[in-house]
C-alpha cells in the first residue's frame, strides 16, 4: 500500500479532472463523475476516503472493496474502461485511489451522458452530444496526438526531456516514464508532438519541422538583403525566430538608474507571444514552414493554417477565446509557460503593439508587427525610387558590416556606379564610414 503524507489539510481539491468521495456508499455518484470526467478530459483521478471540502477521514477497506468497485464500474459504464484502483494511505488515513483514462467517446453511466463542469457533473443535452461526438472525431484527426509509424526511443533526446520536466517541475527517472507523464507515448507509440518537441532530427520525419527567414531592403520583396533557414524541433525554431527579428531590427536604449536597456522597436514580448503563436496553432499537415519576413516597415509572421474551429479575426481580438488546432502542443507549451492558458495572448499581443494586423490569406494566417520609424531615412517624394535605393544600402550594411562595393553590387543586383552614388551620399551625411586598409577594409554605420 503506497504511503502519502500532506504537511497541510485541504492538498487535494477537487477540480474539473479530480472527484473526491466520503465513501464507496457513493459509488454510483462517482461512476457518474468518472463518466463526466471522461467526456470532458479523457482522463481523471478520483479518491474514496476524502471530503468533497479536501478532509481526509479515511474509509474503510475490506477483502472485496476494490474488486467490488473494479467490477461495478465495469458493468456501469460503456465503452467499458479499465482503470488502475489502489489503496493509498494518506496522512495514516486508508484511502482508495482511481486512476482513469479513454479516448473512446462518449462515455455513458448507467445509460446516460454526461460532462464535467468545473466540479459538477451536468446530463448532456441531445445538441451537446452530438458535438461530443464531433469533437471524438476531430481528436481523430489532430496531426500532435497522431502516432508515428517510424520514429523510436531511440529518435528522441534525454537531454530535451530532462530540461522540459525540469521547467515544468516534474521529476525525471526514465526518458520512457518522462514521456508517459507528458502523454506523448502510448504502448510504446511516439505521438507526433513528441518527436516535434522532443526529437534528435524532427527533420527526418517531418519537412514541417522548419523555419524561414528573410530581410527585405524595401516594402516589398523586391529587394532581399538576407535569407536563412533552420530546421529542428519547435523550441529550437521558436528560439532561432526571435533572435533573428531582434537582430534585424532597430534596438533603442534608455537608462533605468545606472543600467542600460535595450528597447527593441516592436515589443519584445509581443514578438515572442506571435512567434510561439504561428508554431503552436500552425497546419502541421501543410508541409510549409513557418515563414518571417522583415521588411522596412513591418515585420510579417506567417503560418500555415487558417484560424481553427469557428474563430474569426473579429473574435480573436475583442473577445478572450481560443480554439487550438494542436490541443496537446498547446497543452505541453503552457506546462513550460510558453503559452497563455485561456486564450490571451492575441490580448497580449494587442496590449503591447496595439497596430497590429491580423490576416487570412489563401491558406496562411499572418501576424503584421508595425515597426517604428528608422533612426535614419531619407524623405520620399519626388526621388523615391533612389532614396529607396539609399535606405536599401543603408540597411544591407547594418545587416552585413564590413563589407565592400563589389559585395554591394552582387547582392543587391545594382550597377557599381549607383552603388557608389549612394555610398558617398551616405558618407557625405556621415552616416556611414570605411574602416581598415584600402584593399581589406569596408563600410559601418558611424557610431
């Protein structure tokens, strides 16, 4: 019999996924919550021996309780379910615990359905019902709950696992067992979010597992001054996505006392909540990348994928709902406080950047960060054509310092003689200055 001691009355509580009963003369109650449990969570926990207000007294335990009780829920609720029923001892109180899981719904109780509602149990509706059914066959469907026909142990890192239940302040004995908590393996399947998040090469599995990103000297593509890609698993990309704006944009500064801090141009809190939002809410089945391009008065974050469910544009920015394509990434991001748990970080993303745009188009959804004014442009107007050319220069020496007219003309796929009229306007403006010897040297932005 497993022995667990709380310092403080009240530990357990009961909650969407937790029920508590006095006693098995509530059995048939508990069947009913095991049920709704199911048809809300797919998975839940209950305890004989606990008051509903957390108070632990204990309950009686003969030769036959738990087989009495294994059998009654057995004949009680169909689709059957098989869940695991031990004694514990509580705080040296005898209790019985019951731990239960299914994804084969609905589930019925003595013929009825019903759902979880905060700590209620509530008879469903024939309306509600049948979006329960709805929702068992889109489960079906989800690309992270999916399992891998080719992936193994031997495909996922220790390394990652241990730094994810470290983050999330769940111990680590074994990298089987540590996936088992998260629910990203069963029967010794890999679902698809395990190998995404957790993977050696998520690469070698999917071509989804990527990250594009591009510089644009101008408003539109015409002018590329820098393009990566990355590959690797989403806390990888996530982390690649925002160091690549951040470095691609104007960073101010102010002084806090004695300190000096770094104020990007677009918020960084707002970028990072876009990013985290294109990987977690993306089509996995697209076999695109998520795709980031920088222009000179944006910043574009696009995945593939339009809003999920019955979501529109209109309702993800006035009110504070969300529907997740990818429920169990979603899940395992907020473990490790990546994600808001209710929906707010298109309000996040507002609060910070409130000129942010939102768009459908074809099958992308694209996230529009406004970027501020540069600390040096040059007016547009009657010569807007060359001074786009000035600011496109201007912008591919920030990116690329040190280099030389020759490079310039190359990657920018101007003729050397406009590119040496823009470089003296530059110097004449003394924006920017050649550093080092004649033949070795090139062009920075002057301090």
């Amino acid at each position: 019999m497993e022995e667990v001691h709380f310092m403080k009355r009240n530990v357990i509580k009961e909650d969407e996924t937790t029920e508590l009963k006095k006693s098995t003369s509530e059995l048939k109650e508990a069947i009913i919550s095991i049920v709704s449990i199911l048809n809300k969570h797919q998975r839940g926990e209950l305890y004989f021996g606990i008051k509903n207000d957390g108070e632990i007294i204990g309950q009686e335990i003969g030769e036959k309780t738990i087989r009495d009780i294994s059998t009654k829920i057995s004949h009680s609720i169909e689709p059957k379910i098989y869940p695991n029923i031990n004694r514990k001892n509580i705080n040296g109180k005898s209790c019985i615990h019951v731990e239960f899981s299914g994804n084969n719904l609905p589930y019925y109780a003595y013929g009825r359905c019903y759902i979880r509602t905060a700590d209620e149990n509530k008879k469903l509706s024939p309306q509600e019902l049948e979006q329960v059914i709805i929702k068992k066959h889109t489960e079906k469907l989800r690309w992270d709950t999916a399992f891998s026909s080719k992936a193994t142990l031997e495909d996922i890192s220790p390394e990652k696992i241990k730094s994810f239940l470290k983050n999330a302040e769940l111990p680590y004995d074994s990298l089987e067992n540590g996936l088992k908590k998260l629910r990203v393996i069963q029967d010794g399947k890999l679902r698809n979010a395990a190998i995404i998040l957790f993977g050696k090469k998520p690469q070698r599995f999917f071509s989804c597992a990527k990250l594009r990103c591009a510089v644009f000297a101008t408003k539109d593509t015409s002018i590329p001054l820098d393009m990566k890609d990355f590959s690797g698993d989403l806390f990888y990309l996530i982390g690649k996505a925002e160091k690549f704006i951040l470095e691609n944009i104007h960073i101010g500064m102010k002084v806090d006392g004695l300190r000096r801090i770094d104020v990007p141009e677009i918020d960084n809190e707002a970028i990072r909540e876009a990013i985290i939002n294109a990987f977690c809410h993306r089509d996995f089945y697209d076999y695109d990348s998520i795709n980031i391009a920088i222009f000179r008065d944006r910043v574009e974050i696009r995945n593939p994928g339009l809003l999920f469910g019955d979501l529109t544009i209109e309702k993800i920015r006035n009110e504070m709902i969300s529907e997740r394509r990818n429920e169990l990434l979603a899940e395992l991001l907020h473990r490790v406080h990546y994600i808001e748990k209710w929906g707010r970080g298109i309000h996040l993303i507002l609060s910070k950047e409130p000129d942010t745009i939102f768009k459908e188009i074809g099958n992308h959804f694209i996230v529009i960060l406004k970027r501020k004014k540069p600390s040096v442009t040059f007016d547009e107007g009657v010569n807007e054509g060359v001074n786009e050319g000035v600011n496109a220069l201007l912008e591919y020496i920030r990116i690329h310092p040190g280099r030389r007219s020759p490079q310039f003309e190359k990657d920018l796929g101007v003729p050397i003689k406009t590119i040496e009229r823009w470089l003296k306007k530059l110097r004449d403006d003394q924006i920017i200055e050649f550093r080092g010897a004649p033949k070795t040297g090139g062009y920075y932005i002057k301090e």
